[in-house]
C-alpha cells in the first residue's frame, strides 16, 4: 500500500501533570493548561489533517527526546510520509500555520515553529530526513534547542522552512505577556476571563508580575507510545 501524506502528532503531558509542571502558582493552573491543550488541537482539527494524540500516561523512555522519537515513529509506521509535531502551550498557534507548514514539508523541507525561548513550538519532519540518533541528540528542553537543530539540518543537507517565533507559555509572567498584546482573540479572551476569575492569581500579578513590567518592551510569542488518533 502506498504511503498517506502528512499527519499531526500533539505530544503533551496531561493536563495535571503540566499544571504541576508549569510554574503558575495560582488556584486555576489546570483550567489555564485545559484551555491551552483545546487550542491546541481546535487549530489541528481545524486543518482536516489525521491527528494524533500523545499524552504523558502512553509515552515511551527515559528522557524527553526518546519518548518523542518513538512516538514520531509510531506515526511513521502507520505509513505517513510527514509529521506535523505540536505541543500545547503556544497560544498564538493557528490553522494557518499547520497548513503552511504542511506546504513546505510536502514540498520536501524540514520545518521549525521557533520558540522565542530557544525552544521550538513545532516540528515538522518527513520520514525519509529523520534519523533517530541524531533527533535524540538534539538539546531538547534547553534554550540550545534551535542550534542544534541548525547542525541536524547541515548533517543532512536538507532545505528548511522556519516558521514566525511564538511565545510557550511556560510561567505565569509569560501567560501576562500574553494576554497584554492578545487579550481580545479568542484564546485570549477565553484566558483572561479564567484568570479574573482567580483572585490569587490576580493578587500575585500586583505582588510580583507588575513591577516587572517596565522591563518588557517588546511583544512575546511563543512540542508520543500508544497513539489515540483524534476524529
């Protein structure tokens, strides 16, 4: 049988586990990483592309790198030439950009979604550029992420198609950020009514998060195992 085109994958912890994970300190982490993990996968669907999902209780190995690099190639194996690779903590994730970056991998390119912390928010890799050692010895969960990723790419000699930067929300300074230049998008505003609904949360912006904000002065946007495939 001939190979299917492209998938996604969303790799993730559980919700519970991520909330613990994440450095938010106020009562409504879970709901914030719930609504995140829906963005997530309303933008994946919306692409009408086969996804699959990978959450903390299925993967596979010891460290970060192993169990995405099996759950990549459980997806592989089901005959998909492409994997779209995605997280669930880039709010500024859209359909626009999964099918754009479906472009590219269709046209024979590696793809980056690049963090503006170092890391990346999506990966997109054909099955024919994948090399296992190589992916596992890529930085992952370091700021060096995207540098290693350079030397992965010149080791192959392949064409590359890098994504704009998107922030991970990955602290609760980081998820103010957010909300001060994107409050009234959709996520947005789902996000900002769930934080004003918890007033340690907003009891600890007035503590710590505001007096920080006259440093910022730029803007921050900001990725399987038994794999479930999403309908």
């Amino acid at each position: 049988m001939g190979q299917k085109r492209t998938a996604i994958l969303l790799f993730s912890r559980s919700p519970q586990e991520e909330a613990a994970t994440k450095k938010f300190t106020f009562r409504r982490s879970q709901e914030v990483v719930r609504l995140l993990l829906r963005h997530s996968l309303r933008q994946a669907r919306k692409t009408h592309l086969p996804l699959f999902t990978c959450y903390s209780p299925q993967q596979r190995g010891n460290s970060f790198g192993e169990r995405l690099a099996n759950a990549l190639e459980d997806v592989f194996t089901k005959g998909y030439d492409n994997v779209l690779v995605i997280g669930n903590d880039s709010p500024g994730l859209s359909r626009a950009l999964l099918l754009k970056a479906n472009k590219a991998l269709l046209d024979g390119q590696l793809v980056l979604g690049p963090a503006l912390d170092g890391g990346v928010y999506l990966i997109g890799i054909n099955s024919a550029t994948y090399d296992r050692q190589q992916f596992l010895n890529l930085h992952w969960e370091t700021p060096n992420l995207q540098a290693s990723w350079q030397h992965y790419i010149s080791q192959k000699n392949i064409a590359v198609t890098r994504l704009c930067g998107l922030t991970d929300i990955d602290t609760a300074i980081d998820l103010w950020k957010f909300l001060r230049h994107y409050r009234t998008g959709f996520i947005g505003r789902q996000l900002s009514a769930c934080l004003h609904r918890s007033t340690s949360f907003i009891a600890e912006l007035k503590a710590n998060t505001i007096p920080l904000l006259s440093l910022i002065t730029f803007p921050q946007y900001r990725g399987p195992p038994v794999l479930d495939q999403e309908q």
